[in-house]
C-alpha cells in the first residue's frame, strides 16, 4: 500500500485501446510507481480486403518503465479482450487474473500465440477481493455472450472505481451466473469514485433480452425441421452452444461441431463443465454420414461469412462431408457484422441456393446481444451513482451517446469523461481531471509493415486502379535507350502487353521518351516523372483509369 | 395485335436483370416478334475497393434481332431502373415511356451518358392505356421513394400481366399520389394471369409506414435545434426534401443545397413542380455564409459516406464554404445500403468530433422504406389474385422468401415461379411455364475490362497482397546476367528496395538463379518459373505475404 503522504496524489488511468474503436481493449490504472492492467484485446480490421490482418495495441506504453505491473486481469473471454495477450506477455511479465472460462481461453490464446513461457495464472472468484500494488480488486460477476464475465470494482487510494466489462443485465441466465446487482448497489451506498462503462449497445433503446429467450425459438424450429439442423454462432458463445445441445438431445439429435475452432470450443465447454453432456453425444462428422439427417444437428462455425469457414464451404457445396439437401434447416445465430453484410449476403443466397431453409435475424429472432441496452446502461448508473463517468467500449459516437446518456441519468456534466485512445485521466478522492496524453494506437500482426499508412495507401490504389511498370535500360555510355521502353500491368486491362491500350501507352511513351532528347542518366529524376505523367494521363484518358505506375530505369 | 390463329401462343417474359441482385433491373414481353422492355438500371459493385465502377445489364439479347422492340417503359426515375437507359437505346431504338418525373430523370440521365441522339419520349399518365405491339399497357399509380412511380397493368394474348415496379403502400403520400388500390382491385376482379412483384423488403413484418411519418419526426428536430440544420437524404428523394424544405419554411430557414447532384435535384424538382416554392427561398452555400446558423438547412449529398461528396467533406473539415460547429445537427435520413457501413461508421464519428449532433435511424425514426413490407405485399396478392406469380427485384433469398409468401398467400404453388436472369417464362392464357434460357449478365462500365474476372483477381490479390516486380537484363550474346535481378515492390513492405526484406529477397534471389546455371534466354519459362517460386516462397516465410511477382526478364 502506499503511504499516508502520497494518498492525496491522483490514480492515473491510461487509455490504450478501446475508446474510439470496437476492440481493442487495454487500460491502466497506476498509483505510486504500480500499476494494473485491465484487458489486452485486439481488433479486427476495417477493410478486410486490404489484407491488413489482424491489430493489437501500440504496446509503447509498457516500454517507458515508470510503472511496475503487479496484475493484468481479464473481464471475460473474447478476442477483443484477451486477444493481444501473447503480445503483452513478451513486454511485461505480471500474474493473469481471469475466472476459470476466460482463463481456459486466455491459454488458447497463448498456445494459438506461441507464447511457450510459463505464466502465473490466477484464478478469479466473484465477490472474493485481491490485492495487486496499492489496488484491490473484487470481481463481480455480469451476464453477457461468454460464461463467467466479470465487472470490477478496484478500491484505489483515490476512491472505488468501477470497470464495467462487457455486460448486459440478463435476469434468466442460461447458466445461473447472475449480473451482481445486489453488490453493485451495495457498492452504490458506500460511494464510488469513478463509473467506466460499456458503450456498445448505447444507440439501441430499452433492454436487450436474456440470452435464454432463445430457447422457445430454437426449440421450435427444431420441432419442425424434418432434416438436418445447422447452427452457426461465435465458437466462444458456450452460452448458446448449450442452448442448442438441450434442444438436439430432447429432439434425439447427435451434435456434430464442424470446424476446428468449433470443435475446440465444445471440447473446452465440456473441459471446464459448461457443457455437461454426455460423450456419446456429440459425433464427429465421419461418424454422422451413416446416421440419418432428423436425427442430425450441426454447430458450424463461419456465421460472418468467413472464406475458409466450415459454414462457407458447406454453402459452397465444398464441404467433403457434408451436402445440404431441400429440407435441411441453417439457422445463422449472430449479429451481421458491420462490413461483413455482403459476404454473409452472398453465403445467406448460397445455402437457399442448396436448397436450405435459412433463418437468420432479419427473419426470425434467433440471436440476442450480450451488450447491455439504454435502460441497462441507465440502470447501472442508477445502481452505481458514481460521481465520475467515463463511457468506454466503442467507436467515438458510442462513448458521445453514453457520454450524454451519463448526463441525463444525474452524473454531474463537469464529472463526464469523453475520452479516447491515449487520453488519461487523474482521479483523486475529490473528482477527477484529464491528464497528459500517453502513448497508444493499433499495430497490424500480419505481414511486416501491412500498418503502414503509405503501404496501406498503395494497396488501396492497387485494388481500385491496378498497377503498371515501365521498364528502360538505358546504355551508361551513351545515355541512349538500348532496351525498352517495356510495359508490365496487372489489374488494369485484360491480355496485358499484347492489348491495344498497353500498345498505344507503350507508343505514347517511346514518342514522349523521344521528345525529351536523346542523353539520360538512370537516375536523372525527370526520366521517372516523364514515365509516370506520360502513363497516368494516357490510361486516365483512354480506359479511365489513373494505375499506380512503378518506373524504372537502369544502366548498362 | 396478333391474329386469331396465334393466340393460343405463349407470351415469352425474358428476365435480363434484377432477378438475383438488386439493381439491373430489366425484363422483356415478346410476342409474335414484338416485344415491349421495362426499366433499364444499372448496379453498384459489390466490392467498390476493387474499382469496377457500375454494372450494366449485358445487352446481348437484344442483338438476337428476333423482335422488333415497340416500347421501352421506365416504372419509375430511379438510377436501378433507368440507368442503363444510354446503352440500351445505343442498341435498340424505340419509344420511351415514362412518368413527367421518370422522364425528367431519363433525360438528364442521357445527357449524362452522353446520349445525344433524339429520343422519342411519351408521357405515362395513371389510368390511360396505350398501345404497344400486341400489347396494350396500363400505368397504375403506386407509391414509393421517388414521385410518380408506376406498376404496369399489360394486357397481352394470354391475359393480364402486371409488374408492380417498386412501391409500397402508403396511405397518406406526401404529394397526393395514391396506391391506386381501386383499380388493382378491379383488375382482380376481371382476372390477372401474372403478377410480378417487388421482392426488396420482404424480410420485413408488418407494414413499412408512411413517408410523411417523417413530417413530425423532422418538425421537432429542427424546432429544437438552435444551429444549422443539415440533412442528407438520395437527392432522387423529391418527397424527403419536399418535406425537409416545407418545415425549414416554417421556422424561416433558407435552404442550400449542397454538392452538384443535390443541386440538380432541386432545380429538375423545381422545374417539374414538385418543389413549389418561392425564387428567394433555395440560396447558394456562398450566399449563405452570411446568415445566421439557425436560419439555416442545407441539404447535403452523401448520406452513403461517398468520399467525394459533400457531406463527406463537411465531416473532414473539408468544404470550402461550411464548417461544422457544436449546435448544428445533421440528419442522415436514408438507410445504410449493405456494404457502405463502415464508411457512414467513419462518416458519423467524424460528425461527431466536429461537434455536430448526428442523427440516424437508430437514434430516431428519419428514414422511411419506400418499399413493401410482408403485409402489403400480401394485400397486393390479395387484391390482383392472380393465377401465376412471378417475385422479382431482389438477390435470391428475397425471391425466394416472397415465392414462399405467394404460396401463402394463396397462389398455387405450380404456379409460383422462381426465376432468375438469364430464364424466360412463357404464359397463355390456361397458365406458365418456364422457356429456354437468354442471354443475359452484367457488364462493368468504368474502365475498359474492368469487369474481367482475371483483371478483378488480380486486383483483389494487390489489394491484399501487394506486388513485387523482379527485373533481370540478359545478354543476348552471353546468355549471362547484366542488370539485375532488381526488385521494385508496392504495397508490401516499407521504404521499397532499402528495406531488409527487400535486399533480403534480392539476395536470395540471384543465389537461386545462379544455382540454375549460367545461360539462360529471355524466352525461358525456367527463368519466369524460378523467379515467381522462389519470392513468392521468400516474402510468404519472412512476412507471411504472397504478394503478386511480376517477373521481367528482357535480353540486349
């Protein structure tokens, strides 16, 4: 603990990740030289196309050694969440705290990572505090679309400051696991210092709904399905996955995971007790060849779209087990991404293509979020009564639409936070004032430099305009050209050298080369400029199109 | 019309667009070698990241020359139904039939397509019929998002045929244009062969409400807004602005239109009276930097996040003339086409940043369908009873999700049709049945080949992948290496040939073509071959990438 002089001096929050995005997720909370970690997710990028892979935060922070970590603690178990882990692990070495779901994931993760250290693992209870630096920490448990996720309620020297996690208020879990409103009011009376608080959901009005109300719904159509069931959800929804498997078992259908992050997900559920089934129960899909379509239900993964996802290759007619047939019933139970709707539109025609049947949001209401609506949000704060607000979880319009929400539920406005990646804020016994900026942003994992901006601009101008080179050999001694002017495109017209308009550009050019005179040097820069006006104008004009053109010259 | 003895003939609807994709709508009615066509539209790309501009319809059915074409009938002015207007007359010429509005749109269209050729033109009025070939054709008034539109009532050898043109059913249109349920019904009662209806919204319960729904929801945002208002709807919208200027009018707003299309909108609205207001009421944004921001709305282009729009420029700061302050609101009264998400995503926050309150349909009810939901397509069955149906404008789930209404809905279930481009139906007068296969596609129209399948791989694989080129100069004499291999990459890695990976992969690659031997000719696949092997294995191992390798081997 710190002692009684500095007690007056202001926790610090760091924001690394999380606000401003959807994904992620980092924070840090340091007082007096120590410091915690909340969450370490990554986020999936915005233009899948652009093979950017996958980001993790700017990790620059944990560089500077100002702070010791003495806890990096994990709400729940999802990607966005966990994700970045591995990466997090090599810069700064602390105990992980998780309850027992999100730390079966969180080990996953690693082994998916190559992280082959050993890590001190700490399992996480609800209600039972700990001590981390000058910090302690109770978990308390919340509902949302993975098992066993927490909220955290950390007694700081300046206050108690409340971390949401994700969450939603379901009053019928499917597991029992219940959203603590009895602790958090409890915490309420005694005063928190600081709310944070999940801004996802914050645009969509009333409550979200209990994950079990999906139940009936499935139920249902289970009843009526005369051939095989398909269930595509997220792998990490045990939630969901259980639901289905109730269901199959009462209609006396095998379940069969299709696909390896399925398949290790329901393995993982029965390791940990989340799926208490027996093993005879599930199948596997060579298994499931001889045994007829009523008494079938398959859990596929791929509800996004994914190209090489089980689901994918089902729609496709690719899957070497599995063939739809007229009477087959595909349920995708998930909310369409945004950005992945064509994708998944495309996949939604292909299985009515086969002959499906396809019941998908628009259609019937077979998914519920995890993410707490306006009334939740409203009832947490009433719950809580913070006396500062801080809205995390969400792109710039969530945390500005949870920001005013906080205001209209009695969070004074002076004490309302709209912070975003590498802000921080100082919190005291009094309030709370933002601090000086810290370092954060968002580093692509796949393929080196794939972050760049200006790698990243050139792949934009590759996919929309297609690329050409002009290549000139040039003779050092007598600056004359001696091979060239050559053309290579791609992705820019069809029959590449040998069409008309990879002709005429290559005329056009020889002639322009011609009028500039007859001496160059390879790296006489006005060659390459010539090149690059000469071929940009020609296409421009002639197909409409301005490629990104590549010169180049060498001597010989 | 046709003779006695070939009445008993089929009527031969061919489908050239629209059925298996929303936009492209186009279909043709032939009988004895007279043929009437309706709509004309183009489509926008599924991928816009991969730069293939718009599609048109392929327009090869219609060199067949085996019908003479009478009319060309335009439902209504909407670009998925009279885009591809120009291309069409370029290869068939005949009449055009539209509305006062559809025409008004069809010319500026061609003008736009550059179509300078006369065109005869032939006004549509609801409720007078006209003739065309063997066909007497019928506008019914209906209602949707654009003024004027029409379905089509054709009375044919083998009886009633109606195509519903898109509509839904609203009760109290904005500018008194009915549902014209009285004659549908009629129709029914003498007896429809064929209905073709509008599949767009059929995953939507319920009825999709009325467009002047909006006139209060728009009145109590701008009453309580004390800054600019701005509100971004299609500028095809002449409803949606006529009800945003009417109540600008009430709380002594000017009106400016921003961006080109926006402004032409107006003036066509203005010009054809469904705009009827005053001279000194529309100002230019210019005019406008001198009036106070409550007296103030502009009507911006751009709803869909477009990067050159205005409202795109607004939200960067960008726009010579406007900048956003806290107080303005800005209202994005459209739906969120499937695919544009993440760039309204972009284009909300940056609204928000600027300090704009930003409104959208999840924050509140600004945006109206102007296409049926289930219920009202029920009721059109319910009202034409026909013997045969027909579900078109919609990608295949939509088809086939109205196809199963039909069924419902009371059609005998042999006589639901799911077709698709590319099949025809022939229909007498005892029923239909499904006719050879026609012609038909799409046809990208930006940028010559564009539309080519290899081009499109290629650019998605830059996209994702980025390029190296590999250049080696050869003595034609020797056989031996005098220039190269020199490597020149884009959208792969950073800092181009200085990088490590870069010398890396140069390296690598003269030690592989050393190892082949030492003569080589320019000609030689081995060369081509190892270079593509041997980088794509080099950049796949070092950075996980496999970028496209574009070898060029040349001899002097």
């Amino acid at each position: 603990m710190a002692d009684g002089t500095l007690t007056t001096a202001p926790v610090r929050i760091s924001i690394l990740g999380g606000l401003g995005e959807i994904g992620l997720n980092l924070m840090a909370l340091e007082y007096g030289g120590r410091a915690i970690v909340i969450d370490c997710g990554v986020m999936f990028p915005d233009e899948p196309a652009l093979g950017m892979g996958v980001f993790v935060p700017d990790l620059a922070w944990f560089d500077r050694g100002t702070a010791a970590i003495d806890a990096i603690i994990l709400t729940h178990a999802h990607e966005d969440h966990i994700g970045a882990l591995p990466h997090l692990l090599r810069r700064a070495r602390a105990p992980v705290y998780g309850t027992q779901v999100t730390l079966a994931f969180a080990r996953r993760r690693l082994a998916e990572g190559q992280f082959g250290d050993p890590v001190d693992f700490r399992e996480l209870v609800p209600r039972r505090p700990f001590d981390a630096g000058p910090f302690t920490i109770e978990p308390i448990s919340v509902t949302h679309s993975t098992p066993e996720s927490v909220a955290l309620a950390i007694r700081t020297p300046a206050g108690i400051v409340i971390h949401s996690g994700d969450f939603k208020i379901d009053d019928s879990p499917v597991d029992g696991w219940k959203f603590d409103r009895e602790r958090l009011g409890q915490l309420g009376d005694e005063g928190v210092g600081l709310l944070m608080s999940d801004s996802t959901n914050v645009e969509r009005t009333g409550r979200t709904g209990s994950e079990s109300s999906l139940g009936p719904v499935l139920h249902d159509l289970a009843a009526r399905t005369h051939g095989r069931f398909f269930l595509s959800a997220f792998s990490s929804h045990l939630h969901r996955i259980r639901q289905v498997v109730e269901v199959s078992r009462k209609f006396g259908r095998f379940v069969v995971p299709l696909g390896r992050r399925m398949a290790e997900s329901v393995r993982l559920g029965r390791e940990i007790g989340q799926l208490q089934f027996g093993p005879g129960f599930f199948i596997e899909p060579e298994e499931a060849e001889f045994i007829e379509p009523r008494r079938l239900t398959y859990l596929a993964s791929g509800s996004q779209g994914e190209p090489l996802s089980a689901l994918t290759k089902v729609a496709a007619d690719a899957h070497p087990r599995v063939h739809l047939q007229p009477g087959d019933v595909v349920v995708l139970s998930s909310r369409f991404i945004p950005g992945n709707e064509r994708t998944i539109n495309r996949l939604v025609n292909r299985l009515y293509k086969r002959g499906a049947e396809v019941v998908y949001d628009a259609v019937a209401p077979v998914h519920v979020s995890g993410h707490a609506s306006r009334d939740e949000l409203s009832e947490l704060i009433a719950l809580t009564r913070p006396r500062c607000f801080v809205p995390i979880h969400g792109e710039y319009r969530h945390l500005r639409r949870h920001f005013e929400l906080a205001i209209a539920a009695g969070v004074a406005e002076r004490n309302c936070f709209l912070l975003e990646d590498g802000d921080s804020l100082l919190v005291t016994a009094d309030g709370a004032r933002r601090g000086n900026s810290v370092p954060a942003g968002r580093v692509a994992i796949e393929g080196v430099d794939a972050g760049d901006p200006a790698v990243v601009g050139e792949r934009r101008m590759l996919a929309s305009e297609g690329t050409v080179t002009a290549i000139i050999v040039l003779s050092a001694k007598s600056g004359k050209i001696v091979a060239g002017p050559d053309l290579v495109s791609r992705g820019l017209v069809s029959g590449d050298g040998g069409s008309v308009h990879m002709r005429g550009a290559r005329e056009e050019l020889a002639r322009r080369l011609r009028a500039m005179g007859t001496r160059f040097g390879a790296n006489d820069p006005r060659v390459k400029e010539e090149i690059v006006r000469s071929l940009r104008h020609y296409f421009s004009d002639e197909i409409g199109k301005r490629p990104l053109v590549i010169p180049y010259v060498t001597e010989i």
